[in-house]
C-alpha cells in the first residue's frame, strides 16, 4: 500500500509464467486508487521454494517464459516495467552479459531499467558483490537497438561504497556504451540502516542516536497500524513484521563506536557489544528475546507463549 509520504511506489512482482505476470499485471491496473510509478520482476530471488516454482532467478533460465511474461506485463501496464537479476545461476558461469543484450534485442518497449545484483543464485550473499562484472553487464548492449538503462545492486552499505564501487564506473558523458547509471538499488543495506539514502545524499556517516532510531520505530508501527488496524490482528501483524525488521537492524554499530569507517555490510560485530547507553545496548543484540523486548515498548505486552523466528536466513551475514 502506498502511504501518501511516498513519492516513488513501485510493486515487484515473482512468477514462473507469462500469464501469472500477465494477470497480475491486469489486477494493477484495474484496482480503482492504486497508483504504481513502476513494476519490477523478480528474477534475482535464490530461494529453493520460489526456483522451484520457476519464478525467481530460475526464470532467468527460461528465455522463452521470460519473453512471454515481459510482453504480457508491458501490454497490460501503463508504467515502466524493470527487470532484476543475477548475475547468473552459478557463478563461474554467469551470462547476464548475455541475457540482457537478449531481452534488449526483443524490441519490447515499457521496459525502464535492468538491475543486477553482483552475485549468481547459487552464491545467495556470500561473498562480496561483483561490480566488475555489473559494468561488464552495463556495456554490453547491442548499438543496433534502444539501450535500457542499468543499475547495480549489491553491498552498497555507506556513501564510500556508493562512491567507490558505482560512481568510479558510470561512463563519461557522451560514453553510450556504458548504461550503468549514478544511481544504486539498496536491499539489506536500507534495512539495516534506512537512513542509508540521507546519507548518500548528504555525503557523510551519520552517528545517529538510539533515540532518534527508536522514534523512526515509532513511525514504522504507527504506520502498521494504519495499515493492519489496531485490534489485535492488526498489533499481531504490525509486531511481526517490525520484528523482522529488528532482524535485520541490530547488525548496524553506531558511528561513534566504529575503529575503523565505514562499517562494512559482511563484518559481523562483536558478541555482546555494550552501546552507549541502555537503549543502544538493547538494539545492537543479536538475542530475539531482546528484539520482543522492543517490540513490547511499542506494541505492548506479548502472549506469553509467544516465540519469533526470523524468516529470512543466509548463508552469509
């Protein structure tokens, strides 16, 4: 749902046929009040349950399906659609170099944008991305055919990231072989820190407070309950889903308790660090009794019998 805040809202969408996408597509448009800026396809997704249906990076291996499905989105939608993807499906044999200038030479207009993430299905987020290989991917448009921009994903976590892996490859102006743009996709970086933005924007590492985090977890459930209801199916709901958020937050370190700048997005933080006061103290734990703790301070007391287990694992942090 887009809240009124939001100037850019786009839905992203994970299937293993044409005419999944193509309804879906249709179900976009016709609901009465729903404005979307783009649609993006899922085909970066490791996940063996999604794979296994087809949909996720398994539909990168499927050029026939993947054309159907692009072209059944675009002659339904009325915005932009985007494609995400892997570099592959085992890293030593990736050809996303190959994929994209395939799908640029189908001719399909609507398509907005491609965005790679540095990594093959296999490898999930081990690993660091591979940027060298996005702007190979970036170059390798056919001059025969409109170019489709193309924007990198991958372990973008400060703006010394942002500067050294993306900015140092963007092409010089007038350099029409090169599609990467100044711009980057944020995944667990922006969950870890959703200030991640301002601080790209603004060119600096921002020590921001536990009190000033805590107020933007106050946000987040007002919102959810806006959204949810506040009965107790919607306390439920909200609770749950800032609890995954809290998953992913407690692996940020404060600035000002750094050694060494900017803390990078695959080091692990220390056991039991003690912040700088009680409240940084309790957001940086790894223990999930802990993050019930925060969600008790907003939401109120939990059941008793209540246990919460992280839905999303990796084989990396």
């Amino acid at each position: 749902k887009r809240h009124p805040s939001e100037d850019v809202f786009g839905v992203q969408i994970a299937a293993g046929h044409a005419d999944q996408y193509t309804r879906i597509a249709e179900v976009l448009t016709n609901e009465e009040g729903f404005e979307i800026d783009f649609v993006d396809m899922n085909l970066g997704c490791p996940i063996d349950l999604v794979c296994e249906k087809g949909a996720g990076a398994s539909l990168m291996l499927r050029e026939k399906k993947l054309r159907g499905s692009v072209e059944g989105l675009t002659k339904v939608l009325n915005c932009p659609v985007t494609i995400k993807m892997r570099t592959g499906w085992d890293e030593k044999k990736n050809f996303a170099h190959n994929l994209v200038p395939n799908i640029q030479k189908w001719g399909i207009e609507g398509i907005g944008a491609f965005m790679i993430h540095g990594r093959s299905r296999l490898q999930r987020y081990s690993r660091l991305a591979d940027w060298d290989y996005i702007a190979q991917v970036a170059s390798s448009q056919s001059s025969d055919y409109p170019k489709i921009p193309v924007i990198g994903n991958g372990d973008i976590f400060s703006y010394n990231d942002y500067e050294e892996t993306i900015v140092k490859r963007v092409g010089e102006e007038g350099d029409t072989d090169n599609m990467l743009l100044p711009t980057a996709m944020l995944g667990r970086g922006a969950l870890i820190k959703p200030w991640l933005p301002t601080e790209i924007k603004e060119r600096r590492h921002w020590d921001i407070s536990a009190t000033e985090r805590l107020d933007m977890l106050k946000d987040f459930v007002r919102y959810g309950l806006e959204h949810y209801g506040s009965d107790q199916q919607g306390v439920n709901n909200t609770r749950r889903f800032l609890l995954e958020w809290l998953s992913f937050l407690h692996r940020y370190v404060p600035v000002g308790m750094l050694e060494v700048l900017p803390q990078q997005m695959n080091h692990r933080p220390p056991q039991n660090m003690c912040g700088r006061n009680d409240l940084e103290t309790l957001m940086l734990s790894k223990n999930c009794a802990d993050w019930i703790k925060i969600s008790e301070m907003l939401l109120g007391p939990v059941p008793e019998d209540f246990q919460f287990v992280p839905k999303h694992k990796a084989n990396s942090y």
